[in-house]
C-alpha cells in the first residue's frame, strides 16, 4: 500500500491526475459553500446580468437568463460524480458477479450468461441508452438507470477473462481439494485476484460515464433543466458560438479536466497495480 | 485397523480426443498399505497425474472402483473423505493464492472442516507452521514475502492442516533446488514417522525416490509395468523400461556416478540429512 502510493505520488502525470480528481471531489462535495451563488444551480433569473463575459463577480461569465456558469458547473460536478457513484455502484456488482460465476462454473452456465453478455456488448452504447430514454420519462433516475444498463457487461467480460485463468491456479485447486464451497472459492480465493483490474477498469470508468452522460444530456435525453448539467451547458450554448464562447468553453474544459483526471489516474493505477 | 489404505481395482479412464480415444490409464490395480510411502514413477503422459486426479475426486475413472478404508469412494466427496485425502501440488507459486495471507490459507482447512473454535483455530496455525519448520510469525505474511522452500512448507502444512490420513504429494520437490528439495524431502519423512502418514508420492525424478520410498510403481503409457520395494527396483529391476528410467538419471555428482556404477548394493544414499530441516529465513 505504501509502495502504491509512492509510485503515485513520484510520478507527475498521476500526481496531476490526482490533483485534478481531488479537486472536482472537493468542488462537488462542498459545492454549497464554494460557489459564489448557490442559488443559481435552480431557475433563477436575473436580466440584468445575462450573458455577460466572464469578469468578477462572474468569473466563467453568466448564461442566456443570467446564472453565473461557475457556480452552475459546481453543481454539474456534483450531479455529475453521483452519476457515477450511482452507475458504478449497481453495474460493477452485477457485471463482477456474473463474470466471476460465467469465468469459474463454465459449462452452461458460462454459456448462457456470456451469450446474454454478447448481446448486451453488440448494442452501441449510446443507441441502447437513447432508445431507453425514449421509451421512459427523460429524468435523472431514468438516464443512470440507461447508463447502468449497457455498463455491466463490460465489467462481465473484464471479470470473466480473469478468472477464467485464475481458476487454473493452483490454489483454486487447493480449496476444492480442501472441500471449500463454490461461494468461498468465487469471491474470496479468485475475486481478490480481480481487484486490481476492477478498481482500474471504476477509476476509468468514473471518466467514461462523465462523458457519456453528458453526451446523452447533450442531446437533451438527460438531466433536465434548470438542474445543471455539463452535457446540457455545451448544447444550450454551441448555437451562440464564437460570439458567447464561456457558455460552451467552460462547460467544456471542466468536462476535460474530470475525465482527463480520472483517465490519469486510472492509468497510474492500471501500471501499478499491474492490472491489465 | 486394515492395513490396506487405499485399494485401486482395475481401474481404467479414457479421454475422448476427437474422434478417438486414449487410454490414459489401462486397467490398473494396486493396494496402498497404511504408513507407506508408494513412489509412482513415469515419463510425462503416463498416466500419473492422472491417478493421482482420480483419487483426489477430481474425476472419475471409466471402470474399475477405488477403495478408501474398505469402502468405494463415491464420485462427489463428502468432507470427511476430502479431509481424510490431501494434496500438495508441484508448483507452490500458483499453490497459495498471493492476495491473501499465510494465516488466511492455513484456517480455511480448519473453517472448512470445523477444526477447533476460533481460538483454538488461531494457536493452530502457528502450531502448524512450525511443524513444518516456520515460524508462528510467519502466517501474517503473503506467499510473495516466503522463498520456494518455504511456500512449499505452507503448502505441507495446509495439507496437514485437516488431519488427512493419505497425501497425494505431485512432485512436490521439482520446482525446488537441489538444497532445498532435500530439506523438503526431510521433512515429509519425518512428518510421515510422526503423525502415521500414508504418501503417494508422484515423480518423474527417480533419484528424489530413493529418499523416500518404500515401494516403487512404474507407469508407462497408462499401464503398471513394475511395483517393487525401492531396493528391488535399484539394484535389480524386473523390467527393462524401468532400467531404462534408471539409467536416465542424470548425473550431477561424483557420489552420483558412484552410485550407479555401484547398482547392485544397497540403494540408500545417505549423507541428505547433513543438510539439516531449515529454510534459511530472510
């Protein structure tokens, strides 16, 4: 543990990685207390400051009714981790579960869950969230419940690999001589062997979902209006573009700067844990 | 109490590759005797380790029954027959899981077959790992902090860890160096005098054998071609594959060269336990 976070913290590009993913944590996290108008996350309007370029107080500048974009990308952050949270927290169960069963029972059951994998994998990801978000209600808990969906078989497949080859190791075989049960053998002798791959694949991930999620609000198929959201900040401003450039260029860089962050980390990790 | 541990009678398995068959191994029958130590010897191919999978469970033979204490070993075991029989593998690398620690390994014996209360599960480990030459302290390492030797030593102690009766030892000294492979080799025959094991010992290496067999069966292409006491098999051994096997030992040593040059005397090597039951500790 100690040698993991030397390595982390000697070599610049994670160490960036890990400035720039403390710093939208701690942005999101104490959101209330950062951003110079909290108020401004809901549907404020204010006509007189609108659309204004960025300068002080309004320092990423105000959007078409007048809320400062800073304070409003804030709350994007915060919407936008718990996205994450949310998805991460229900795919990476199931798509682990069901890798490490497919991997370790083979036979038939590998059969039917990988094919039911194969399935969900060939749909695009974007098309299969979409088309969700077209048949439901497009709200907040409908687009992660989107995301969810086309997001754990990745981690079936990632799983699945792994312990499709752990199963052959030797203290696989140990604990079956010994009479240990299929529970103890899948999650306690192989899934630690998964960890360092899996807790890579999330810190990507955590990426990865920013960027599709806004992609789908985007597109307007995901958060809605007046609660911010990074997607939906870059689409309301690209058709005022060049002139009102902070209503897409914030929005934007601060969608970089999250998932490049991430993206940095999540390499670091995959070097030093040596997942693959 | 019977003397005959573990009786194979008539027993033949064949895989199915492709369209053919093969016979891996071809009607074998043989009587393991309680406390002995029965070398099966062979080139790669010949069937061993697949005895030796079939009398662990793993799977089961084609025809023929395998006897455990008088009784047929069913083809799901039930855990006092998975605690009476035992593995140590050949490569004590993939052997231990490397996330988790010594302790953790060890006390999944006991949890499994419900050895002592928690407590009395703790002081057992360390009881362990010193019989088989660690140190109690050792259990709170992980597999990457322990050399060859002593990854192997876990492995011999977690195998003893349920009180088995019968060991089934696969090659469990070839990954190791010559050093330490006679430590080992040390260790299992006194482990053997003192808790009343019966071995089958799985090797292709005939000179480990002789320190410490009692009976020697040679297996080539699924069959047994010679069962004999290890003097027998040295100094004169019934079939002609066997001499074969013998004269393939490779030589390593003055001592060595002596030795086969003097095939007729008495087998025994000797001067092994010069080299002392300790694994240097770093």
């Amino acid at each position: 543990m100690k040698r993991i976070i030397f390595i982390l913290l000697s070599n610049p590009l994670s160490l960036l990685g890990l400035f720039l993913v403390t710093l939208v944590i701690i942005l999101a996290i104490f959101a209330d207390f950062i951003a110079p108008f909290p108020e401004h996350r809901g549907a404020v309007v204010d006509f007189v400051n609108f659309n204004k370029a960025p300068e002080w107080p309004y320092i990423m500048g105000t959007d078409l009714v007048g809320r400062d974009i800073f304070s409003r990308i804030i709350y994007a952050y915060r919407i936008s981790l718990l996205l994450g949270v949310f998805v991460l927290s229900i795919a990476v169960p199931i798509g682990v579960t069901m890798g490490l069963i497919a991997g370790y029972m083979g036979g038939k059951t590998e059969y039917i869950l990988m094919r039911i994998t194969d399935v969900f994998l060939s749909i695009p990801p974007l098309v299969l969230a979409m088309s969700i978000m077209g048949l439901l209600e497009p709200t907040l808990i409908n687009g992660m419940l989107a995301v969810t969906v086309m997001w754990w078989p990745w981690y079936t497949r990632l799983v699945y690999n792994i312990a499709r080859s752990e199963k052959e190791e030797g203290y696989v075989l140990a604990a079956e001589i010994i009479g240990a049960s299929k529970t103890h053998i899948i999650f306690r002798e192989i899934l630690p062997n998964c960890l360092p791959a899996i807790v890579t694949k999330m810190t990507l991930d955590f990426g990865f979902v920013i960027l599709i999620a806004s992609s789908l609000s985007f597109l307007g198929l995901g958060v809605q209006p007046p609660t911010p959201d990074l997607g939906s900040m870059v689409a309301g401003g690209a058709t005022y573009l060049p002139d009102s450039w902070w209503l897409t260029v914030f929005p934007g860089l601060a969608i970089l700067v999250a998932v490049f962050g991430f993206n940095l980390v999540g390499d670091a990790l995959r070097d030093v844990l040596g997942a693959d | 109490m019977n003397k005959v541990i573990l009786s194979l009678q008539n027993i033949t398995k064949t895989f199915a590759l492709g369209a053919h068959e093969v016979r891996a191994i071809d009607d074998v029958s043989l009587d393991i005797h309680r406390g002995e130590c029965l070398a099966i010897v062979g080139e790669s191919g010949s069937g061993k380790s697949t005895l030796a999978n079939m009398i662990l469970g793993i799977f089961e033979p084609t025809s023929g029954e395998i006897l455990f204490n008088n009784s047929v070993l069913p083809a799901v075991r039930d855990l006092p027959l998975r605690r009476a029989i035992q593995l140590v593998q050949q490569n004590p690398l993939s052997s231990l899981n490397p996330r988790r620690k010594i302790a953790a390994s060890l006390r999944l014996a006991l949890d499994v077959h419900s050895i002592g209360d928690k407590n009395e599960r703790q002081q057992k480990i360390g009881e362990l790992l010193e019989e088989v030459g660690l140190t109690a302290e050792q259990q709170n390492r992980f597999p990457s902090a322990l050399s060859g030797g002593q990854r192997q030593r876990v492995a011999i102690a977690r195998a003893l860890a349920c009180q088995s009766e019968l060991l089934v030892l696969d090659e469990p000294t070839s990954a190791l160096d010559v050093l330490v492979q006679a430590r080992v080799l040390n260790l299992l025959n006194e482990l053997r005098a003192k808790r009343q094991l019966t071995y089958i010992f799985i090797t292709h290496d005939l000179s480990v054998v002789r320190n410490i067999a009692d009976r020697v069966a040679v297996f080539r292409h699924g069959k047994l071609v010679e069962l004999n006491k290890v003097e027998k098999i040295f100094s004169s051994p019934d079939h002609a594959y066997t001499r074969g096997l013998i004269a393939a030992i490779p030589v390593v040593t003055q001592d060595e060269v002596l030795l086969r040059d003097s095939l007729g005397n008495d087998g025994s090597t000797g001067n092994h336990n010069l080299l002392g039951n300790k694994e240097e500790t770093r």
